[in-house]
C-alpha cells in the first residue's frame, strides 16, 4: 500500500478553506500513486475549535461539510480526515472527536473515536468529547489500520513515571495485529517536543513490532504552534520519512518498502525562531483584518527581536517600527532603533514623547504635591508610548506587538497599559536569556548584523530614569531564568530550587512571591505565542486571589531536626 500523510494547516472555524485544503492534498496523493492519504486531527474544523464546539449552527455545518467533502474528493483514493462527530447517546458529551476514512461513492464513512482525551494545559477535550470505545483496527482494502487519534499514542510509554489514563489504545489495536498504526494529530509545538514525540514513537514500534506512521497539523491558531514534524517509522523504530518542520507537506511512501532515512538534524533555537516566526505569519494572515505589524523601538534586545522576526514572518513592506525617545533616552535608544530599520529595511519613525510626558507631569502636580518621584512617574513614559502607539493603531488599522519577555512577564517588570499594550505578544513565552539566543541565531541566519550588534551588547534597561539597568531591581538574568524555568515551566518549588542550584533562599523566594503577585498584570496583557510546555495563559491557570503562604508550607514539610 502507497500511503500518503498530508501535513496541512487549517484555520480554525473556516470549514470552506479546510475542505478546499483537504480536496488539493487528496488530489496531489492520488497524482502521487497514493492509496491512501490521512490528514490531522480536526482538520475540518481546524484545533483547537474550543466552544464553537458548543455551537448547534456549527456543528451542522461541519456535518454539511463532511458530507460534501464525501462527494468531492477524488476517487479511487481512501481518504482519512478529523471532524467532531454528534453522540447519538444521549448520556454522556455531546460530540465524539473522530478520525473518518472518506471514499468517493461510499455509501458512509469509517469511523474511529479519540479514546483518550487530554485536559491539562491547553488542552480541554473532556469539555465535549465523549471517550471514544474500545479500540479496533479497520480493515480496508486488505489491509488491517491501527487508526487512532493523537492523544491515544501517549499512554503507550510504560517508562513514564506516572500515566494520566487507565487504557492504553496502542496496545489494544496491537494485540489485534495490525499491518501498520496510524495516527492522526494536532499535537502542538514547544521547545524538545519532537524529539519527545520520535523518542514515543520509536518505543511503540519496538514495542509492538509494527510500523507507526504519525500525520500532524501544521500552523498556528491564536497562541498554539504546530510544527508538523509528520513520521513514519519501520516495525524496528528507525525513521522511513519525515515532513518538512513549519510548513506544508504531503509525505508518500511505499509501506512495503519502508528504508531508513534519518530526518535532517534541528536544533531548539531553530525550531523557537521559525515556530514565532509561523505564529506571527498565522495571526496576520488568518485573522484578515490587520495588513501591517507596528513595533515600538526601544533600542533594546526585545523589541528588536520581535520587529526582527515580524519582517521575517510578514515581509519589511509590511512593517512599521517607531522609536518614541523621551528626555532621559540615551542616544543609542533612537540611533540602534534607526539601525535596525535600515538593515531590515522597514518603514521607521521618530515621535519624541517628552510633550506628553510634560502634559501628565503638569496635570498630576498638585495632586503628586509633596511625594517623591518614582515608579508612577517613571510609568508616565510608558504608558505615553503606549497611548502614542495604540494611536497609530487605530489610525493606520496596523496592529501593535507587543515586546515583553517571558523573564518581565513572570515577575511584574512590564508597566501596564504601556509595553503591555498589543495584540499579540510575540515573546512573553521565551526566556530573557533565550532572546540573546534568538538575536544570535537572527544574525547567523542572514550573515550580517540585522540586529545591531550594540542592541546585543549593552546591558538591558527599561530606560525609564537616568542610568537605569535592569539589574537594579532583577538579578542578573542567567540567575532569574534558572529559577523561573523550574517554578513555572517545571513546576518545582522553592525548596528544591534551593537545593539544586544552591541560590540564596531569600532570593529565590522573592523571585517566587514576584511570580505569584503579578497574575494581574499577565491576565491583562495579549495572548501570547506558546512555545513551552508552559506558556502563561491558557496553559497555566493561577488564581489572581489567593493567600497561600509558600514559605510555612516548607517549613512544615521540612522534617524536624
């Protein structure tokens, strides 16, 4: 059998594009020799769908959709879509999230149900999925398909110390002796996830003895990447083929002829550049509505990396950078910010803030009467760049990126209704260390200095008083990266942290309090780009109000002396 795996990317709610989507990819696999062709999870609908779910209208257009889909695909080709199907029980959820085996004249679809649904993180499957019933091969042209839906292979690991589901639907198809598992997902996008996936994936096919082919989407919805990375492994776990990563695929082989053939070598900061990348070109481009990106230019690393990757991902013609100095900015904020433009070669303007900063200071002054200038001072410059940008905003119809870091988000060092402000926040997923990162590989990438190699250099500051750095209020961000990657991304606590990096405990403990206390500040700001197992957002869910005390909660763990 020629087996075709098309790695598509669909838009969430665009049942009519999908369904285009769908016929073009069935029609190359067909012209391709292909017998069969499979395309992810919820393709129809585009994932994740959420409560459009919970849209009666919605889902009988997806079932319209589906039944034209049966009528227009090519025939003589055996072809595999996701589509949340109606549970016709009414005990239980309403919908059953399927994989259908379409063919043209047929006179109805094979299907098979999602057994294992995954609510954690950003996942919410139970939400309206019924678990589907116990899994079964399907016989299909002489051949026996392991035909299973994304989460169904990630109970299949039996080294795992602790496993979220009582079934393993792997073993259930394998002990049915199926010629080969197959595997349809949206499994998204974060830092080491494919190698994760390959390493599950090699394991189930040792396992069990049977090649494993794996389609995954492609694309970004909102805050979730996809990075496709679509598999097919021989019955001894080496890889037979893989897709092309963040992009578009159709992936043919011959399952009786399955050969090696190693995927070509990727590295993290490769696979972070082109996943922000992906996930500003996705934004723009599905949602319609904006033509330009807007980015406030400080001079500094952030913003040079998000305008940086915004004229990666939209093209320069299509990117507006603007430098708003005050009278505290140091030269290089407006002369690094001028630099980045020439050498992105972006459109680029210079609006000095100082009349609006004068026009607040006036205003306040009797009210500010008698109190020492700080913090709320200090803001004014950037709450005055955020109303000047958000004017830009509305009067061009640009939308505005916003800049801040993972490392800023996490502790509250973003003033609100300033860098806060935006649409989309290109970077408060990645690391302040892994920006440095980012800038490094921008450069080697192009073989020139795109961003300037004294925006790389200089110490970071938030340039809001003279002289400033951000090491005045921060640790050094080598020290606070390390701690905030274990507490949000890892989830370990301050005992442990102590203990394995040796930290002051004070610190550790401030920096930990810092992330509690500014919950706030994250639930205002714009969606994010998800590029960790734990994104702020809809992966991580604290609540705002709360009082439970950390360091009691130690001490009474700590056994006694």
């Amino acid at each position: 059998m020629t087996l075709a795996l098309a790695q598509i990317n669909p838009t969430v709610g665009d049942l009519d594009g999908n369904c285009q989507r769908i016929v073009s990819y069935a029609e190359q696999a067909a012209e391709a020799g292909a017998d069969l062709v499979a395309f992810p999870e919820l393709c129809l609908t585009g994932y994740p769908p959420q409560d459009l779910l919970s849209n009666p209208l919605f889902i009988e257009a997806v079932q319209e959709a589906i039944a034209e889909l049966a009528s227009t695909i090519p025939a003589g080709i055996g072809v595999i879509v996701g589509a949340p199907l109606p549970n016709p029980d009414p005990e239980g959820r309403p919908l059953y999230n399927t994989a259908l085996l379409l063919e043209r004249g047929a006179a109805e679809a094979t299907v098979r149900s999602k057994a294992l649904l995954p609510t954690y993180d950003v996942f919410d499957e139970d939400r309206h999925f019924e678990p589907g019933p116990e899994a079964q091969v399907v016989s299909w042209r002489g051949m026996r398909i392991g035909l299973h839906v994304c989460e169904d292979m990630w109970n299949c690991n039996p080294n795992v110390p602790h496993r979220r589901y009582t079934r393993d639907p792997i073993a259930e198809l394998a002990e049915q002796r199926p010629d080969f598992l197959l595997n349809i997902s949206a499994s998204p996008f974060s830092m080491g996830k494919a190698a994760e996936r390959e390493a599950l994936l090699e394991s189930a096919t040792t396992q069990h003895n049977v090649p494993f082919a794996f389609v995954n989407q492609v694309g970004a919805n909102t805050e979730i990447v996809f990075d496709g990375n679509s598999r097919v492994y021989t019955a001894s776990g080496t890889c037979a083929a893989a897709g092309t990563p963040f992009d578009e695929d159709l992936v043919v082989v011959d399952l009786d002829a399955l050969t090696p053939t190693p995927p070509p070598a990727r590295n993290d900061i490769a696979d972070l550049h082109d996943a922000l990348v992906l996930g500003i070109r996705d934004y723009y481009e599905k949602t319609g509505i904006f033509e330009k990106a807007l980015v406030g230019l400080s001079g500094g690393i952030d913003s040079a990396v998000t305008c940086a990757l915004a004229t990666e991902a939209l093209g320069p013609d299509r990117v507006l950078g603007v430098t708003m100095p005050s009278e505290i900015s140091s030269e290089g904020s407006v002369t690094d910010s001028e630099q980045l433009a020439r050498n992105l070669g972006i459109d680029f303007k210079e609006i000095p803030i100082a009349p609006a900063v004068d026009a607040f200071d006036h205003m306040l002054a009797d009210t500010f009467s008698g109190t020492e200038p700080g913090v709320a001072e200090e803001n004014i410059q950037s709450r005055s760049r955020g109303i000047t940008l958000m004017a830009l905003s509305n009067k061009f119809g640009h939308l505005l990126l916003s800049t801040g870091n993972k490392s800023e988000m996490a502790v509250g060092y973003v003033t609100l209704y300033g860098d806060t402000n935006g649409g989309v926040a290109v970077l408060s997923d990645v690391l302040k260390t892994k920006v440095y990162e980012l800038a490094n590989y921008i450069n080697s990438k192009a073989g020139t200095d795109r961003i300037p190699q004294n925006t790389i250099d200089k110490p970071p500051s938030a340039e809001l008083r003279p002289d400033q750095e951000d090491t005045d209020s921060l640790p050094e961000y080598a020290v606070l990266d390390t701690i905030l990657a274990r507490y949000v991304e890892e989830m370990e606590e301050a005992g442990t942290i102590i203990a394995e990096t040796g930290y002051d405990p004070d610190l550790v403990h401030q920096v930990l309090r810092m992330v509690d206390q500014n919950e706030y500040k994250r639930r205002q700001a714009p969606p994010g780009i998800r590029v960790t197992d734990k994104a702020f957002g809809m992966g991580r869910r604290i609540p705002i109000v709360m009082n439970w005390d950390r360091e009691a909660a130690q001490s009474a763990a700590r056994p006694a002396a």
